[in-house]
C-alpha cells in the first residue's frame, strides 16, 4: 500500500490555506467596494446637485425675462396662449452640452384663495364633489374654525377651542392660514374625511381639495386657468356656459378656427359665458405662478420649483404671512414687498448709526433692484413636488 510522502500533505496543506485565504481576501474587498460605492453616492449626488444647480437658475431667470416681455406687451400676463408657454425655446436658450432642461408652468392664481374663502362657498364645493350635506357643513366649520380667528363654529360635531385643549398634548387651533396642505391631517372633523382611516394617506376628496385652493391670497382667481368647477358649485354657470369657457381657451369646437385664446377683460367673459362678470368674482390676470425647472444629465437631474407673483400686479401674501381676517389683510400683504424689507433694512442702519458715537460695523446699502417679480416660494429637489415626466422633445 502506497503512502503520499509527508512533504506532499505539508505542500498540499499549505495551498489550501492559500486559497482561503484568497477567498476571504476577495470577499472582504468585494464588500468594502460595495460599501465605498454606496457611500459615494452621497456625494456625488450633492456635486451633480451643485453642478446642475447653477444650469436651473439660469434657465429660471431666462423664463421670468420672457414673462416680463409678455407682460409689460401685454398689460399683464393672461394665459400662455399668449405665446410664453415655451419661455426658453422663445429666447433661444441652450443649455450646457449633455443636459436638457424642462420648464413647466402652472397657475396658481386659477385656485381659490383658501384664506379667504368664505363658508358657503366651500359647503357647495363639498356639496358638488357628492359630500352630504351635514358632513360638508362639519368639514367646512373645522377647517375654517382652524384657520380664522375667533370663529364660531354652527355645525354639529364641529370641534372648538375647548375640544383641543382636552386632548391628551393640549393645544389651540393657530387662527391663521395653512403653512402646508399637511396640516389638514392635525384638524379634526377634516382629517377623518380626508385622510384613509387604515393608512393615513390622503384619498381623493383631498386631491380635488387641494386641487382646487390655493394657500395664498390674492385678490381674484384668474378664470384663464379654466377651474370653474367653483362656478359650477354655486350655479353662478352651467354646464353649458362651462363649455363655452372651455371651448374659447383650448380653442375647440366653436372656436376651433381661431385657436387656444384668452380673456383679456372682463367684458369678453360676459360675451363668451353669456353672464354677467360680475358674479364670477374672477380676474384675468396671472397673479401667482408656480415654475418648475428641471434639469437632467445622464441619470442625474435637479429640480427647482418657485412661486412667483408680478411685482407690478395685486398683493400676494404668502401663507405664512396670510391675516387670519379681513381687516389685517392690507397690512398682511406688505409683508409679501420687498420694498418694505428695504425700508426697514435701512431703518435699522439708520438707526445703528445715530445710538452710538462708537465705530460699528458698516450696514451696507440695501438697493431696490425693482425686480419685476416677488418670490413667494422656492423649493430645491422637494419630494413632496412631484417631478414631470421626461418628455420625448425638452424645451431646451
């Protein structure tokens, strides 16, 4: 009977450890490159952010000169048949090579300003949208009873003052408007009907709520947007003056000839809707626009998404600024001016330098640039802005 020589076991023993050696070795780099890999991602996603960042303020500030053009052409800005609904292909814009950049629009002045939306108005909404009466009548009070000051609520199961302050973390309603649509989920009477029971996720009377306010106050809706399913709820129109309206701006069945159009005066609403304008209650002009520009390179992209209002047209107020009533409302829009930040910028320098004989540090001059609109809100890669879809030809 053959017997491997000892040097042969010893050599083979040796190589075996060599080779599991080399297994562990390759699975433990194999893991450290996979975990560097995810670490990187951070970072590297914050440098293309940055980089991507410079590309969308410039195509932003590229929009609002094309609507500044339009407005000051146009005695305001009205619809974008206008012809500034493609701002950037209007100017000639090219982004940097490798990028495309997408600008998308909506009014948000075509909403009603939920700050100021009186308690019939929104009862009829709910109505319209097949809510019982009592349960609108409910929701209605508990939302307004949230938002103004010193309101008194009529419906039955309302919640009041004194119903927070006996929760288990007591508290009071804030009796000013909305900051975000996620505080509807704090009020009751509106939570329970906005919000799924089991998950907690918005249903859809929250979207065509949310769909159909806006959280800022201005002075009138413009009915160039197309939302008139508020007109509809009142039964200030019907359906067949409705589309009418429709008709004449998407430049369809009637009016198919003459193409997407616009009301530029309240006369021409009372000639297509075949009411008195009157009654509608709405303007014709944008008074608070949402821009969104996104920026894509490879896989990576960058979205940016303002608020803006023509500086030249009516005060918007800006949620967080909104009066909880009527008779604050002059002094709540001022707070939207940045004229007003001037002057007290100016105020404050003034007085920092007359107090003291002492040497301060120098305030500098704050400038009026009279920048032709106001921001409102500005919102950098936000989740809770749904991105637009990539289209087959961006606008730039």
């Amino acid at each position: 009977m053959n017997h491997m020589p000892s040097s042969f076991r010893s050599r083979g023993s040796v190589l075996l450890i060599v080779l599991v050696t080399l297994v562990f070795a390759t699975s433990a780099l194999l893991l450290f490159i996979e975990k560097a890999t995810t670490d990187l991602l951070v970072p590297i996603r914050e440098a293309d952010a940055s980089r991507l960042r410079l590309e969308a303020y410039s195509a932003l500030e590229t929009t609002l000169a094309v609507l500044e053009d339009f407005r000051e052409a146009g005695d305001g800005l009205h619809s974008p048949a206008e012809g500034w609904g493609d701002p950037l292909g209007f100017a000639g814009y090219e982004p940097t090579e490798g990028r495309t950049v997408e600008v998308t629009m909506e009014d948000e002045s075509a909403k009603l300003p939920l700050p100021s939306v009186k308690a019939e108005v929104l009862v009829a909404l709910l109505k319209y949208w097949q809510v019982p009466q009592t349960d609108a009548e409910r929701i209605a009070d508990s939302l307004l009873g949230w938002i103004k000051k010193d309101y008194t609520p009529t419906a039955i199961g309302a919640p009041t003052t004194q119903d927070y302050e006996a929760t288990a973390l007591p508290f009071a309603p804030p009796g000013r408007s909305l900051r975000s649509w996620a505080e509807l989920s704090a009020i009751e009477g509106v939570r329970q009907a906005l919000f799924d029971e089991t998950t907690g996720l918005p249903n859809a009377l929250y979207q065509r709520l949310t769909e159909t306010f806006s959280l800022y106050r201005y002075n009138s809706p413009n009915i160039n947007g197309n939302r008139l399913e508020p007109l509809l709820a009142q039964e200030i129109i019907v359906d067949h003056q409705q589309q009418r309206v429709a008709e004449y701006l998407a430049g369809t069945g009637n009016y198919l000839s003459m193409g997407p159009g616009f009301f530029k005066n309240t006369r021409s609403i009372g000639a297509v809707a075949g009411v008195q304008a009157a009654r509608l209650g709405y303007g014709v002009t944008v008074q608070a626009l949402r821009i969104t520009v996104t920026v894509r390179q490879g896989l990576s992209s960058f979205r940016l998404s303002v608020v803006v209002a023509p500086a030249q047209g009516a005060k918007v107020v800006p949620a967080s600024n909104t009066a909880t009533n009527d008779t604050e409302a002059a002094a709540g829009s001022e707070t939207s001016s940045g004229a007003v930040a001037t002057r007290q910028a100016s105020t404050t320098a003034t007085t920092n330098t007359t107090s003291s004989s002492t040497p301060t540090t120098a305030v500098p001059e704050v400038v009026d640039l009279k920048y032709p609109f106001t921001f409102l809100e500005i919102r950098e890669n936000d989740k809770r802005v749904p991105p637009p879809a990539p289209s087959d030809e961006p606008t730039a």
